[in-house]
C-alpha cells in the first residue's frame, strides 16, 4: 500500500518546487539580457565600424578593430559566406551562428549584419574564436557568469530558508491541535480550549471541543438511562422472584401432588425472571467502563445450549424448520448472565430469519457454531440485524469484546453462519462415561 505524504511536506515540497522554478527561471533571463547585451554591444560596434569605412572611402573589402567589412557578397570571407549561406535579407538584423553543443563551448562564434551608411550598404561580419577573444572580455564574462550564479544559489538558499522557517511556525500549532484533540478526555472537555495562534486553528479547536462535547453528554445521557433502567427494573424481578419462592413453599407445605400444567408455568416464570435478573445485571455492568465483569462460574455448556434451544422452539411454531442441534459434554467457566444472553441472542436470531429448511447448531468443547438458511428474494421478510427480543446482535457484538469471547457473524449467500469461541483459560473438559 502506498504511504500518502503528509500535508506538511506536501506543502513544502510544493512550494519548494515553485521557488526553485522562480529562480531557475529569471536566472534563464538574466542569462538571456547578458547575451541580448552582448549582441547589442557587436551591432553597435559593426554600426561604428561600417560608418567609418563609408567615410574613409576605401573602395575595396577592409577590416577595422577585427571587423571585416566588404560592400558586395562575394567579398565577405568565405568562411562566413559558407556559414550563412546567402546574404542578410534585411538590414540591421544581426545574425548569428556558431557550433556550441550540450555541455561543450563553442570553438567559433561568426557575425553578419547588412549596414546601410547613407545611400550605401555594407556587409560587415566577425568572427571571435578562442585564440581571437580579448582576455578581458572573456575575464568579465566568466565574471558575470558567476555572479549570476552565486545569486541564484543565494536566491534559492533563502527562498528555501524562508519558506521552511514559515512551514515551521505554521505546523507546530498545527501539531498543538492534534495532540490536544488527541489526549481530549471528560475533565479537559470542560476546559476552554488553549490558543493556537491562528483564529482558524482556534475555530476548529472549538468545533472539535463542541462535536465531542455533544457525543459525551449523548453517552452520558445512554449510560444514565441504563444504570436508571436497570435500577428500576429490579424491583419488579425481585418481586416476581419472591412470589415464585412463595408459591414454591406453599405448595411444600399443602403437599400431594401438584398439578405438572402449573409446575411447568411456575418453572418457566422462574428461569425468565432469572433471564431478567442476569440481563439488567450485565447492563449495569456495561454502562460501568472500569467495572470488572460478573462473577464466573461453571457453566455445562452443552446443557445451557440444549436449554436455551427449547426455550425459543415456539419461534419455530408453524414454520417447516428443523433444528440439527449437536453438543458434547463441556463445563466452561464464565459468567453465567453474558452467557446466556449471548447464546439466547444468537438462538434466537437464526430462529427468527429462518423461515424453511434446517438450522445446525453444534458444539464442540468451547466452541458454537450456528448455521440458518437467509431468505431468497425477499421471502419470509427482512434479514437484517434485527434487535428481536432483548438487545439482540449489538448487545452480543458489545458482551463478546468486552468478555475477550472470539465472535464472528458471516452472511454468505444462501445461509448465515455464527461462530462463537468462550475461550480455554480455566475450562474442563467433562467426557461422558462409559457404561
């Protein structure tokens, strides 16, 4: 995967990159001036000479100054005739020629310009070679050449200095902001943020500050409304409880039989109410951060599973499924309320979207596996995550982390498929005895 770069050096490397343009390009035009102020200079120079040729009278080709001047064509050196080919077009037009390549000086540069002098036109050409340039001339030029350099390097350093030191001043409040937002908890929520140096830093420091305030007083108000449901909702389960022990002891003390109808009632109103106790119990301790969890204890998990699937068989009423349910004796250890609510979530869950065909459950040592046939086109309703009874697949997902239990809920194309592993620290493993 390619790493982004950051914003810091994005930018840096930007304008580095502009600055460097910047100056590579004026030190092009100031190059091209020195060389436009070179030619200037020879074309003045050519003008002088030409003059002084007309005025001096000569008839035939001259030399003035290293200038050879000549009134028709054919009397231009041949070596200048067979470097431009024909003569100028134009008068007043310099032209220039020489045989310079990639990296390497040139060894000649020639000269021809078309003068008219009064009612007269001359050709005057020059040729400057290595052996023919004036010291001087070449001193000063090597000079300027690297004067213009040295400032280029210079202009490049300090656009470069400047543009880091601005880089520098701008991301450490940059930096600031991200660390504040990072170590943001409940108590430095209620403090005014700090001064970032730019107002729009300081604006979005605001705006974090209020996007995070308003998410923590949404959870406070959740956690509130739990710990306040829970609360509440012990009162009635302690008193469904205790009438249940009454009707228990009354019926000890009245003896005979007692009527199975109203035992299997009672019992199923017990093991609710205690499903009610363990449900508000573990919604306490959820909306506790720093709470540790319930108490463990030794749980047969084969028979939880085959309890807990008779229970929600009426889900099944009605509806051409079966239940492929497959366990082996396994005694874990953990909390018995998680536990139940967890494999009742799930049960419950592969009962409820399962509308024909057949649901495997089967357990081997810590491990559960549920598998349900989806819907097809729609048929039978929604298969979404539906809540159902309790707080359905996101209460597992939150019991499941907060436990460490390995949970994985898959839906594939034809059938969803349920893992869920309670882990091994403190489990046995109970084998059935044989005869």
């Amino acid at each position: 995967m390619k790493r982004p770069i950051s914003l810091k050096w994005f930018v840096a490397v930007v304008f580095l990159g502009l600055g460097g343009l910047l100056v590579i390009g004026y030190s092009l035009l100031s190059a091209q001036f020195f060389k436009r102020g070179m030619d200037n200079m020879v074309a003045a120079q050519m003008e002088r000479v030409a003059r002084d040729y007309v005025s001096g009278g000569t008839t035939g080709p001259g030399e003035i100054a290293g200038y050879r001047i000549a009134r028709r064509w054919d009397d231009v050196p041949a070596a200048t005739r067979t470097t431009f080919g024909h003569p100028p077009a134009e008068a007043d037009v310099l032209r220039i020629h020489d045989d310079a390549r990639w990296f390497q000086p040139p060894q000649f540069v020639r000269f021809l310009m078309r003068v008219p002098v009064g009612e007269e036109t001359v050709f005057v050409s020059h040729t400057v070679s290595p052996e023919t340039a004036s010291a001087l001339v070449a001193r000063n030029a090597e000079a300027n050449l690297r004067l213009l350099l040295g400032i280029s390097i210079a202009s490049a350093l300090v656009l470069a200095g400047v543009i880091l030191l601005v880089l520098h001043r701008v991301s450490r409040p940059v930096a600031a902001l991200g660390a504040w937002a990072r170590d943001l908890n409940a108590r430095r929520l209620r403090e005014p943020p700090p001064d970032f140096s730019y107002p729009e830093l300081n604006e979005l420091a605001a705006l974090i500050r209020g996007s995070l305030s308003s998410v923590h007083e949404a959870l406070e108000r959740e956690h509130r409304f739990l710990r306040h449901t829970s609360h509440e909702l012990r009162t009635p389960i302690s008193v469904i409880r205790s009438n249940i022990e009454l009707m228990h002891r009354l019926q000890e003390q009245l003896g005979g039989p007692a009527d199975p109808r109203q035992a299997q009632v009672i019992e199923r109103i017990d093991r609710a109410s205690q499903t009610m106790k363990q449900l508000t119990e573990v919604l306490l301790w959820l909306s506790r951060v720093d709470e540790s969890p319930p108490a463990a204890r030794h749980l047969r998990l084969d028979e939880l599973l085959r309890q807990i699937t008779g229970e929600l068989a009426y889900l099944l009423t009605d509806k051409p499924v079966t239940v492929a349910l497959a366990t082996e004796p396994y005694t874990v250890h953990v909390p018995e309320g998680p536990a139940r609510i967890v494999l009742g979530n799930l049960v419950r869950n592969a009962f409820q979207h399962t509308w024909d065909g057949q649901v495997h459950i089967r357990q081997r040592g810590d491990r559960v596996l549920i598998v349900n046939p989806r819907p097809v086109d729609g048929a039978g309703g929604n298969d979404g995550d539906e809540l159902g009874f309790g707080l359905g697949l996101q209460l597992t997902a939150r019991l499941t982390s907060r436990l460490g239990w390995a949970y994985r809920n898959r839906a594939r194309r034809h059938h969803r498929v349920v893992r869920l592993r309670f882990g091994t620290a403190g489990n046995t493993i109970e084998r059935p005895r044989s005869g």
